[in-house]
C-alpha cells in the first residue's frame, strides 16, 4: 500500500486517509452483507465513483447518493456483491481514493 494513504480500523468503520482527504464505510453493515453506508470528506469525481462502482466488490445505489455542499460530504450506499471482502474493499477504495481524490 501506498505510504500515503493511512487505514484505520475501528469496532465500528473503517476510515481510509489519503492526503488531505479521507473517506469511512461501517463494518457493521458489510460483515452481514447488508447495504453499506460510506461518507467521502470531499465531492469525487465521476471517475472515482465509476472505479468503486465497477470494481465487482459493491456497486453504488445512485439514488442513495448525495453530496451535502455545506459539510463537503458525499454520502453514498455500497451494495456488496458475492465477491465482497473487507481487505478487498479496503484495497478498491483506497486505490481509487490515489487517483482521483484531490491533492
């Protein structure tokens, strides 16, 4: 993994940093397959909304997604797929989060 990106685990999420940005999804929800419920800390690109999506790990439910201008959070909801798995997630994530999140 990159030196600049910093993952944190806690009973609860998982928060990866990159940068000066960083994004969280609840483990609670992904460890029973449920619909998982991630906040970004800045408003993404398309590109990197099209990359978690397209991974083959979660998908983005678009109508469960929103970016709050005055909070600077986009909150959006991960279906996983069969091929769900934490590190895996961890791995998309934090890879997409390299190229597209800004500097």
């Amino acid at each position: 993994m990159d030196s600049s990106v910093s993952i944190e685990y806690n009973d609860t999420s998982v928060i990866i940093d990159c940068r000066k940005v960083f994004l969280s999804f609840d483990r609670r929800y992904a460890a029973k397959g449920y619909p998982i419920p991630c906040e970004i800390y800045f408003k993404p690109t398309t590109e990197l909304i099209g990359t978690i999506s397209s991974s083959g790990i979660v998908t983005v439910d678009e109508d469960f997604s929103r970016y709050s201008q005055r909070e600077n959070i986009y909150r959006i909801l991960l279906i996983p797929t069969e091929n769900y798995n934490e590190e895996k997630m961890i791995d998309v994530l934090s890879e997409s989060m390299l190229l597209y999140a800004p500097n």
